[in-house]
C-alpha cells in the first residue's frame, strides 16, 4: 500500500464514508478523516468507518474537527460558561479518534482579531491537550492563514510556554497563504511537528498535487529529517484542486520513492 497518506478532504462534499472508501480503493495506507457533521461522530456512522477502515486496512492517523471553523469562540471566546461546553463537546473527538485508532486531532484555534492574550490560549490549548491526552490522542495545532497560528512567531512563543506539551501540525498550503516559509517553521519548532499536510503550488494556484509546482520536498524532507521528523505526510487538496484520482495516486507514490 501506499506509505504517504491523504486526507478525506480531497472528495468534500462527497459524504465522508464514501470518501473514506475511496481512499482505500486507491491503495491509501494513511488516512487522516475529516469528520463532516456531528452524526458521523457516533453509531452508526461511526462503526461504519472503523468496518471500511478495517476492510481496506487503513490507519486513521488524524481526525480533523468539523467545528474548526468555531473554535475562536467555542474554545478561545470570552463567555466562559461556552468554553467550558465547548472543551467537553470535544470530548466527543477525542471519544471517536481513540475508537478509529488515530493519534491526533487537528487544532486551528483561534482567529486573528481583538483576543490577544498569549499565555491564555496557550493555558486552554493546555486544557484541551491534557484531555485529549486522557483518551491517548494528541491535540496538534496547525498553521492557518488569518488564525493566530499562522505565524511562526507565535508558534515558537507557544512552543516555549508549553514545552513538551504541545504538538504542531506543519501545512505547507497555509504557509504559502500565510506569506511564511515552511523552512523556518521547522528551524524554530522543528522538534514539535508531528503531522505534515502536503500540496502544491503553481503561478495559477497555491494548491494543487504535489510534484505538480515548485515545491522544494527534498529541503523540506532534509530539513524535517535533522529535526528527527517520524510523522506521516498527508496529501491535503480540496476537489477543485486536481481532476482525477490518479494525480494523487503518482502524487504518493513519487513522495514514497523520495523518503526512501
């Protein structure tokens, strides 16, 4: 099977379960599901996943939360009382990630704007990673454009406040959204990066298959390998980004055939 994963994101708004299947019939050995709505949370989707996951033998490496989008006032908002709702309701992600088997669970936190009160965020990012840590899943904080995250400042300030609490998913899209180099990411917090989400990017576009752009892999792999990097890759596109499956396919393989 495939060794460089992909996410199920590629086939949003494809109904998760058949995304999944799909990434199976494709030879996908890695998975990281992207979980759509609250009823895929529980049965009987839920167990519906773990059977194709099965099946196919797939590892769900990560689980991307539906309610990213959210996260700025569910669990870095001022009404307190919604906080708190809001870090149990995530129980409920970290309840289906130990079922399928996965290891992380994506964090975007919260956006940029008014809330800037470092050591706050890093204390409920603590709150949150200490539960997660409760049922053997790990909360990663990725890099997103427009989100405090996006900068690799903020990330190094995080980084040393929480020491080895804390884990960082690398997405190289988010970087180039972000006008931030993947490079200097890995240079300050390097040793932190768990989880790399994988594209591409052209003169037309800054998202398409990887080996399809001008995306450096050997530096960045050199990099991430001096660092002692031993996560998974993930192809992260969305449907409008590639026209036939097989792009993702030669896309993985030729990614495996560069970590050899």
């Amino acid at each position: 099977m495939i060794t460089t994963g992909m996410s199920s994101s590629c086939y949003y708004p494809l109904e998760t379960e058949k995304s999944l299947i799909k990434c199976g019939e494709l030879g996908f050995s890695n998975v990281e599901l992207f979980v759509n709505t609250y009823s895929e949370l529980i049965d009987p989707i839920k167990s519906e996943f773990k059977r194709i996951k099965d099946y196919y033998g797939m590892n769900i490496c990560s689980v991307h939360p539906f309610t990213s989008f959210a996260e700025s006032t569910v669990l870095f908002g001022a009404y307190q009382r919604r906080v708190e709702d809001g870090l149990d309701f995530y129980k409920n992600y970290f309840e289906f990630a130990a079922f399928l088997g996965a290891k992380y669970l994506i964090l975007h936190g919260a956006k940029i704007g008014p809330y800037d009160d470092n050591e706050d965020y890093f204390d409920r990012y603590a709150r949150l990673y200490s539960i997660g840590q409760s049922f053997g899943v790990t909360v990663s904080q990725e890099n997103v454009v427009l989100f405090r995250s996006q900068s690799v400042d903020f990330i190094k300030k995080m980084s040393d406040y929480l020491g080895n609490d804390f884990s960082m998913t690398l997405d190289l899209k988010q970087c180039r959204r972000a006008g931030e180099n993947p490079l200097d990411f890995i240079k300050s917090v390097g040793e932190k990066i768990d989880h790399i989400h994988l594209s591409d990017y052209n003169d037309e576009s800054d998202c398409v298959p990887p080996f399809e752009g001008k995306e450096n892999y050997e530096t960045i792999i050199q990099s991430l390998r001096l660092k002692g990097y031993s996560g998974k890759f993930i192809i992260e596109l969305y449907q409008k980004n590639f026209e036939k499956d097989q792009q993702i396919v030669d896309a993985a393989v030729n990614f495996d055939k560069i970590l050899l």
